[in-house]
C-alpha cells in the first residue's frame, strides 16, 4: 500500500485587537507556499489558525455573540482563500478561545467526517491567571483509510506569551503553565461544551471511552502529533534597545555577510537558545527560519503597507523595541509510536507580508504527517516512555484555578464593555438616567 500523508497548514497571527480586512488577508493567506502551489502542496486536509489579540479586551472575556464577528471574518478569508487556490470548500471544526487567544480548525469539506472527535482545553497566565495571555488547545483524531480502528492522533495549540525584553523567565513560565494546566478533560462540564454547541451536529466532541483517560489528559499524550503556534514574544535581547541601537536593527537587500543581515540577530534569539538549554519548549522543535522578524514594525511601515507600498523594500522597524521573531510554530517532529518514517515533514515555513492591521507579519508552516495510525493502544503502549517526556506534572488543581480564573474575566470583561466600547457606554449612560428618572418620579410620588 502507498505510504499516505496528511497535509496540514497552520497559521499565527496577532490581530492587534482588529477586525481583518477580509479581502486582503485571503489575498495572502497562502503566500508561504510556492508559486505553483497547487501542484506542489495540494489543498491541506486541515487549516489551523492561531490568533492573537483576537479582539478588544471586553469582547473577548466575554465572548459567545461578542466575539462572533471576529471569528467570523476568519471564516470568511479561508472561504475566499481556498477556494482561490484550489477551488476548494472547507468546514470549521473548531472556533474557541482562552481570552484574547483564540484557535480554528478547517477541515477539507471532503474529510472532515474523518475527524470523529475533538477534545478542548484552555489555559489562562495573565494577570490573575485570566486570558489576557494564555492558551487554547484542540486535540482530534483522523480516521486512516476510511476504518475507525485506524487513527492519527493531532494536537493544535494556540499561545500568546508574556511581552517585552526583560521578562523571558515570564515567558518560560508561560510555557511551564501551558503543561501543567492545559490538561484534556473531556468531562461533561468542560468549558469546551459552552463554547461549542455549534459544532455538535458536525462532530461528537467527546473521545470514545475505550481509551486510557489518565494517559491523554496532558499535552504530551504519547500517541499523538503536537502542534504549537502563536506569538511567543522571545526576543532578540533581554533588555529594551538604547538610542545608539537602531544602527544594529536588520536591514533589507543586503547580503549574508553584510552585519546588518537578519541572520546575524538571529544569533541572538531567546527562544532558540532557551530550548537548546532545555529550559522551555521541551521536545518541540521548529524548521529553519529564514525570514526577517516578524515583529515590531513601526506605524510608518503599517501605513505604507496600507498604501500598497512594498514593504519588503524598505523595512522600518519601531525604534523601542528590538526586532525579533515573536511569531513561531513549533511542533513535536513524531510521537514516541512511529518510527523514523513518522517524523512531521515542513514544506514552508515563512512569514506573510505585512498587513496595515497589525505591528506583526503573521507566519505559516505547510507541513505533511504520516498517516501512521495508533490503532487502538495496548496497556503496555500507553505505558510507554514518551519520546518527549512532560517536563512538569499535570497540576491538579488546573480545573478550579481556570474556574476562577473564568468568573474574573467575565467581571473585567463586563467593567471593560460598559466603560471601553461605545456600546457599553451607551448601556451605562441609559441605565444611569433610567434610575435617574425613577428616582425623580418616586419623589415626586
């Protein structure tokens, strides 16, 4: 029998609390793919998007209805993307969030009754633990060769880590959290149930009971795939950069040997040098980054790409903060039950151009997994060292702190709507001179 693979693009994108311009973000939707795209990379049997800032504060802690139309936006670019590309239908498997980090799935209309189940968990490390940063997983299984008894086992991750120069500890421990807190239930009152009710009549978002709960809670489950994007905000130095620095900032149309090639700031990538260490992203890896930063472009470089100006020819870069690859997708290259014929294959790996939305580029990785399934697990498998071993234990009191957690977004979400969005102060202002007025009358009574 031919050897199968499965073709997956993922995309992060820090949306800076946006709405997208449809148009122009399926217009570059697939731009890290080749010319003859179409040839090269048939149309991926899943799309997995990894949002950031996906919208204001206060409709994105309060979600459901408030944060619809953003999601929906997305729908709408992959619609128009796709089917530029390869006149293909896709549907949306996944649309949940942590917060501000929100995290799709599209399947090909032609597959996506090969996904029989979807598990969800979320994570919040921002201040008070709430979603202003955290994470939002999604772990399915792929049906192999049309038998239920075969399966392939993914896990997409969405992230958006602690900011600035000086807080790459933060950031390690963003890491540590997501470990130890983002934890697969697959219970009856998980948050995955109120948020997606949508999707119940394409999918049964709940895993068969026939396999071990205990050894597919964590992020490193040993039977499957792990896939991590989002704006991980690893800098290029642990301190912000002084007047005399932007002398050193990467320049475009220069050569390798040039010191102001971006190869040269690569060196100093915190994320890069954090994982060789063994101090955070344990067992992930990336592929070769050949790419300038995707981040801190200035206003000026915004409006000219707003203005259609080719912002490759010139790049400017905000002068407070140095410019560094903050957007990333890193994934475990093959679970510990495949063999050397098992390892993810990258097919491109880039950044897209930059969009007038956002101080970002947003980045993509085409990749192909082998369609080596899992069957169903002995107990002896499931008890099997993992090829990347979890650095941290499961915390269990992951549920009540995300609990917690959860009621304080809802609070901030609701003082944030009532006195950041037009909306809300129009609610407020209303509410106000309705009491206002049944006072009067009450006085007058």
């Amino acid at each position: 029998m031919a050897k199968m693979d499965l073709n997956l693009y993922l995309l992060t994108a820090n949306c800076a609390r946006t709405l997208i311009d449809v148009d122009l973000f399926a217009e570059h939707f697939f731009d890290v793919l080749p010319a003859s795209g179409a040839q090269s990379f048939p149309a991926p049997e899943l799309i997995v998007l990894s949002l950031q800032e996906i919208a204001p504060i206060a409709y994105s802690f309060l979600g459901g209805s408030y944060l619809a139309p953003y999601f929906e936006a997305f729908v709408k670019a992959v619609k128009k993307a796709t089917t530029k590309q390869w006149d293909e239908s896709y549907v949306n498997l996944v649309k949940d969030h942590t917060g501000m980090t929100g995290l799709m799935v599209f399947a090909r209309a032609d597959i996506f009754y090969k996904v029989p189940w979807i598990d969800m968990a979320h994570v919040g490390f921002g201040v008070q633990e709430m979603g202003n940063k955290g994470a939002v997983g999604a772990r399915m299984s792929y049906i192999v060769d049309d038998d239920s008894s075969k399966t392939v086992d993914l896990t997409f991750v969405a992230a958006h880590l602690a900011p600035m120069e000086d807080a790459l500890k933060q950031r390690n421990m963003d890491w540590q959290s997501i470990v130890e807190r983002l934890v697969f239930s697959h219970s009856k009152d998980s948050e995955e149930d109120s948020n997606n009710d949508e999707h119940a009549a394409l999918l049964n978002h709940r895993r068969s009971t026939s396999h071990s709960e205990d050894s597919r809670r964590d992020l490193f489950a040993p039977n499957s795939y792990v896939f991590l994007a989002g704006d991980l905000n690893y800098r290029t130095s642990n301190v912000s950069p002084l007047k005399g620095d932007v002398v050193r900032f990467p320049r475009c149309n220069v050569g390798r040997d040039d010191p102001a090639h971006y190869s040269h700031l690569l060196k100093e990538d915190q994320l890069v040098r954090e994982m060789r260490n063994g101090r955070t992203f344990h067992g992930l890896t990336e592929a070769p980054i050949d790419f300038p930063p995707t981040y801190k472009y200035s206003d000026a470089a915004r409006q000219a790409a707003k203005l259609g100006i080719d912002t490759d020819s010139e790049w400017k870069w905000s002068n407070h903060r140095w410019p560094s690859w903050c957007d990333r997708i890193l994934f475990l290259d093959s679970p510990s039950w495949v063999g050397e014929g098992g390892h993810v294959k990258p097919q491109a790996y880039n950044a897209l151009p930059l969009l007038p939305q956002s101080d970002h580029r947003a980045v993509a990785l085409a990749a192909t997994v082998p369609l080596t399934h899992s069957a169903e697990p002995s107990p002896d498998h499931m008890n099997a060292p993992s090829k990347a071993v979890a650095p941290f234990a499961i915390d269990p009191s992951w549920k009540s702190r995300r609990d917690v957690a959860r009621r304080k977004e809802l609070v901030v979400g609701i003082l944030a709507y009532l006195g950041l969005t037009w909306e809300g102060n129009g609610l407020l202002l209303a509410s106000t001179l309705g009491l206002l007025g049944a006072w009067v009358v009450l006085r007058s009574l």
